[in-house]
C-alpha cells in the first residue's frame, strides 16, 4: 500500500493546484470586497437596515445554491457544478461594482444573490479534493485548501496596490472599484478551474465520441 500511495501522490498534487489556486484567488476577492460590502449596500440603500439585510442576502443565497449545485454534481460532475458555481459568482461580482457605480438597488442585490453560487461553489472544493487522493491522504489534502483559502482571507484585505487596476475598470467610486477588482480575481479563479481534471479512477463515460464539439463539451463538463 505504500508503494501504491508513493506512486499515485504526486499526480494527486499536480490536480490539487487548481483547486488550491481558486480557493486563494475566490477568498482573496470575498476578503477584498467583503471589508466594503456592507458600506457599498449602505450607499445605495442609504439605510443601515437595508444594507445589512442586502448584504446578509449573498450568505442566503450561498445555502440556497448548496443543493441544485449538489444535484448537478451528481449529474454532470463535480468539476461543471463548481464552474457554475464560480461564472454565477464572477457575473454577480461584476454586476455588484456595475450597481454601486449607478446606485442601484435592485442590481446590488441581484450581485449579492449570484456571489452566494461562488461561496456554495468554494464549499463543494472540499468534496473534490477529498475525491482526488486516496482515504488516507484526505484530511491533509482539506488541510492545504483550508490554508489556502485562510491566506486568500488575510491577502484579500491587503490589495489595495491593485486599486488603479479597480478605477481603470471602474472609474472613481471607491466601491465600485474594489467590487472591479474582486471580479477580476474572480475571472483568474474561474479559468485556473478549467485545468481541473477528474482522479485516474473517474474517467469520462462518454470518451468514444471523438467529434471536435463533443471533445470541447467534454473539456468543460468533466
């Protein structure tokens, strides 16, 4: 069994990367936002109350998501579920910095809704790298994306240097910008998944259809 494990690890740690990469990218961008999304809600609700309940409202969403994400796993794969998970987040995330910009209320809570899909998304990262190794390697495998995902936190907060990358995007607004911001690290997040392959024991079911469109399906739906 040691020779197995030994043999078959350093592959596992090759496919870990992108998950590791995405959990830091995806933390970084809910620590760069969320110091200022409650002051974002605040400014376009112009009420504290408000404001508290838009922004309790992407943590809502981020449970409703938990099942129909569930559901496409099982159905599809864990690598499309999580996909989706992060392009809703990365939408409503751009959609957010758009909404502070016009201050619009309805917008902010559209983006707050779609960014629970990436925290729903960013859970099911657990499940995934636990699939990838063996038994015995899982609770180090879930320690390694937990720090990834911590040190995503601490860094999140700490980007202000990419603050004229946020205006260029954005334009002035403060928030807008920071929301600019954490969209692009979204969009980082959200292509460094596609590398994301499936363990050697979970091969595609479908892999005699050789057709060019059905390759590119496959490439994206594993």
């Amino acid at each position: 069994m040691r020779g197995v494990e030994n043999s078959i690890n350093p592959l596992n740690r090759l496919r870990e990367w992108p998950l590791l990469v995405s959990q830091f990218l995806g933390s970084a961008a809910a620590g760069a936002a969320l110091s200022i999304g409650i002051l974002l809600a605040e400014q376009v609700t112009e009420s504290e109350s408000w404001a508290t309940v838009i922004r309790a409202s992407g943590w809502l969403a981020a449970a409703v998501f938990a099942r129909p994400l569930n559901e496409l796993a099982v159905r599809r794969s864990r690598r499309f579920a999580m996909l989706t998970g992060w392009i809703l987040a990365t939408a409503g995330t751009a959609l957010i910095s758009f909404a502070a910009s016009l201050n619009s209320t309805p917008l902010t809570v559209a983006g707050m809704t779609a960014t629970g899909a990436g925290a729903a998304a960013m859970l099911q990262a657990r499940f995934a790298i636990a699939e990838m190794v063996l038994p015995q390697q899982r609770a180090a495998a879930i320690v390694r994306l937990t720090w990834a995902g911590a040190l995503g936190s601490i860094a999140g907060p700490s980007l202000g240097f990419l603050s004229p990358l946020g205006r260029l995007l954005a334009g002035a607004n403060e928030h807008s910008s920071s929301y600019a911001v954490a969209a692009v690290l979204m969009v980082v997040g959200t292509l460094t998944l596609l590398a994301l392959r499936p363990p050697p024991d979970q091969p595609d079911s479908n892999r005699q259809n050789t057709s060019a469109a059905s390759r590119l399906w496959r490439t994206l739906a594993f």
